[in-house]
C-alpha cells in the first residue's frame, strides 16, 4: 500500500488543472444523457428493441438512467470518483456493444464516437483519480475532523 500511496501523492502533486474541468465536463456529459433517458424512455426501449435483452427494456432504461444521474453527479463533485466510474464503465461497454455498433451498421450515428469517447475518459479519471479539485481531495486532507 506505500508504493500506492506515493504514486497517489506524486498524481497529486502533478495534476494540471485543466484536467478537473474535463473531469467535471465528463460528469455534466454522464448527467446530461441520465435526464435525457429519463425524459425520453421510450428512446432506449427502443434502442433495446432487437437486442437480446429487449425483454428487459424498460428495467435498463431507468438503471442506466439513474446510474448515469447519480454517476454524473459524484464525477462533478469528484466525490467517490472511481467508485462511480466503476458504475459507469459496464453501461458505456454494454452500449457500444449492444446499440451503438450495430446501429452505426445500419446507419452514419456519431453515438458511437461519444461512447467510446467517455469510456476513454472513464478509464483515464478511473487511473488518474478526482485530482486536487475535488471533494475526495479535501475529505483525505481533512480526515482528523479539522475543518
């Protein structure tokens, strides 16, 4: 766990700001496409529509709605920030996977290129972390109760 730790620190110490912007501009991405799902449910039903797990729809919808919401949320905060990627990573692979490639099969879609933008950008912040910007960042400063 020291050597962690160290390389944790050095990140720390290393991390340019403008990468908590992109960090935050993940999160309003992740946030925006929850609030569309759940606006527009009837859309990823039928994304799901000749999939193998069209009979469960409408259950997906809304968790990967709400994953998305909650996700997009913690990633902004930079609260639990690997935790939620962990969330997020399964869902952007199931919709590459599952609805985006075979979709841009049938047709020119630039969903595609979003998800596996965002998968890229998970897996980044997943290694890189919520950087000093961050309420992970003040909580681990201030773990005695000085605040």
């Amino acid at each position: 766990m020291y050597l962690l730790d160290k390389i944790d620190a050095w990140a720390d110490r290393h991390h340019p700001k403008w990468l908590d912007v992109l960090r935050a501009l993940l999160g309003l991405i992740l946030l925006w496409k929850g609030i569309f799902f759940i606006r527009n449910t009837q859309v990823i039903v039928q994304m799901l529509q000749n999939t193998t797990f069209e009979f469960l729809a409408a259950a997906i919808a809304h968790v990967v709605a709400g994953a998305h919401i909650m996700g997009g949320i913690l990633i902004i905060l930079g609260l639990l920030t690997r935790v939620a990627i962990l969330f997020q990573i399964p869902i952007l692979i199931g919709a590459i996977i599952f609805v985006n490639i075979p979709k841009t099969l049938s047709a020119y879609s630039s969903e595609l290129e979003l998800s596996i933008l965002v998968l890229f950008l998970l897996v980044f912040f997943l290694i890189e972390g919520s950087g000093p910007i961050s309420i992970d960042n003040y909580l681990s400063r201030h773990k005695d109760g000085e605040y």
